[in-house]
C-alpha cells in the first residue's frame, strides 16, 4: 500500500506473513523556472519584455541581424510565443529566446 503525504511516500510491505515496514522518501526534483515573458513591446528602436517574475528588461532591435534592418512599425508587431519563451516577429521571420536575451546571446556587437 502507497501513501503520498507533501511529497513523502511510504511503502508497507507484508511479506511471508512477517511485517516489514520500509519508508522511502521520493523527493521532487528542484522545479527549474526558467524567466518567461508575460507581454513584449517597443519604444522606438528597443524591445521590451515584462518576466513573469515581475521584472522589465529592454534590448536594443539593432543587436539582432534582422531586427537592426527593420523599420519601427514592423519592431512593434512583437508577439509573445512558446508559453513566454520566445519573442516573434511573423513579418520578419525572426525568433529569439528569452533565455538567450537574458543571457545577452546577441548576434552583432553593440554599435
């Protein structure tokens, strides 16, 4: 017989009519949350993104190749992807991650 009890399971084993009692702790794995994005927009030439941890990071269109060849109106087309692990740009055929943001994997240097 099994009992989960705030992720503590104990397992009672009756065997050739002698009790054995064996308690195993089964641990969950460290939950990883990686930063998501909950919403993006821009202001001019930067990109902006709110986590879902409350926090706001910007970046600025022009370290991205694509990105830094296209106009202030097709920026603004940003969509929030992938449960707020990607940003995309459908026009431009241009995906990036925010991982990747977070870790400042930009393609080109700053300017």
């Amino acid at each position: 017989m099994t009992c989960d009890r705030s992720n503590v399971s104990f397992l009672k084993i009756n065997k050739n009519s002698k009790k054995h009692i064996m308690n195993a702790i089964l641990a969950e794995p460290p939950i990883s949350l990686e930063p998501a994005a909950v919403r993006a927009w821009t202001e001019g030439r930067t990109i902006y993104i709110e986590l879902h941890d409350g926090r706001f990071v910007g970046f600025p269109a022009d370290r991205f190749r694509r990105l830094s060849a296209a106009t202030e109106q097709q920026l603004k087309q940003v969509e929030v992807e992938v449960n707020g692990f990607a940003l995309r740009w459908e026009e431009l055929d241009e995906d990036i991650t925010v991982p990747g943001i977070l870790a400042g994997r930009f393609e080109l240097p700053p300017k």
